[in-house]
C-alpha cells in the first residue's frame, strides 16, 4: 500500500493506535484478536520474535478479517516479507530503516512501517516506498524533534512514535500537537505471560486517553 492509500486508510481511522503484542503466542492469538477489537483497534501486530508468530498472525487474520490489519512486527529481512504474506499478514513493522524490506513490503501491496530515527532515515524509507514512519524509540524522538521531523517530512506520510507511549492523554497529546498521526503501543500494551483481562484493562485505558486527547485538541 503505497503512502497515499494509507494516509486516506489512516484518517478515516476512529482509534489511530497500533497494538503491538511482543511474546504473544498462538494460544492467545484469537482471545487477543477478538477483545482488541472489541475496544477498537484495527492494527494489530505481532513481532516476529514471539513464539511461531507467524502461526498467531494466520489465525488472528482469520478473526479479524475485513475488519482490520494484521501483521508482523521487528520485521528485519525481505524474506521474513515473503513469509509473513504467506500466512495472509498485512502489516510489516520494523525497528530500523532497510530499504530492500521496504520495497519487499511495496511490491507486494503490504502496509510498510519502517522504524526511523533521523532525517535522513526517514527520508530513506519514504524513496524506498514506505506507507508510514515507525518514529522508534520515541523514548528518544521526543515531541520537540517530532516537530522538527513534521518541518521537512512530507504532510502526506502518516508518523506515528512507538515506545514509551502511556495511556495518557497529555504525553499523547504532546505528541499529536508536534505533528505524530497515533501512535504505536507496546510494553504499556502487552507483555508475554498477560492474562488477557489486564490487556482488556489496558486497551480500554489508551483508548480513553485517545479519546480524551482527541476531545481538547
């Protein structure tokens, strides 16, 4: 999917939050799937150092269907492309900026969210065919230097900062006012061995403080 289609996906998007289940395993993979749903989120992504993801990500898709993306995330290679849209994945999320991935991802009609750090990153992975930018760790690509990505970053490329990203309507907000599109959760999400009601707790808290940024902007 190339930037314009997303950007067009991206703002018709009521919860612009992609829910990134590191050590998710397929035992949980429909419970997951189904519950995240149910308190809106349509991105869901699993990365590929969990246990056989590539197993929870086929079967999340068979729950999710039309109603959403599922995909892979710390997607490294464009043979882990190949494999991850074997099994029906929509989304490639990665921690760094290859270009080969990312053309991988563009042929094959795939949703590509590289993660970048710099400028010249960024701009790397948006002649390479990036649909989006993974601003990663936004533990580092603070508000002050997303503002400073948006100055020179095309308007039409979707960025959204992943890492370090609470259920709190002002961090968020912080991030939204300098330019971020939503936002990648990760750890404040999910983390392996969670019993699915504390991710049912959590989800339903970004989704308040999504809501809650999005009413006083």
């Amino acid at each position: 999917m190339n930037r314009q289609q997303f950007l067009t996906c991206w703002q018709d998007e009521p919860l612009p939050l992609v829910a990134i289940l590191r050590g998710l395993g397929p035992e949980q993979a429909v419970e997951a799937a189904e519950l995240l749903l149910e308190c809106g989120f349509h991105y869901l992504e699993v990365p590929l150092n969990s246990p056989s993801p590539l197993k929870s990500i086929c079967i999340m898709r068979e729950v999710v269907g039309e109603r959403g993306y599922v995909g892979a995330g710390t997607v490294l290679e464009p043979e882990q492309v190949d494999a991850v849209a074997e099994v029906g994945g929509q989304l490639i999320i990665a921690p760094n900026c290859n270009p080969a991935v990312i053309r991988r991802a563009s042929q094959l009609g795939l949703i590509s969210m590289p993660g970048v750090m710099t400028p010249t990153e960024a701009f790397s992975a948006i002649s390479a065919g990036a649909s989006a930018l993974k601003l990663f760790p936004a533990e580092h690509v603070t508000p002050t230097i997303t503002k400073a990505f948006r100055a020179v970053v095309p308007p039409d490329v979707i960025c959204l900062p992943v890492g370090g990203i609470q259920p709190d309507a002002g961090q968020m907000r912080s991030y939204i006012r300098a330019g971020a599109n939503g936002f990648g959760l990760g750890g404040g999400l999910y983390q392996a061995g969670m019993s699915m009601s504390v991710l049912r707790e959590r989800a339903r808290a970004y989704q308040q403080a999504w809501r809650e940024c999005a009413e006083s902007r």
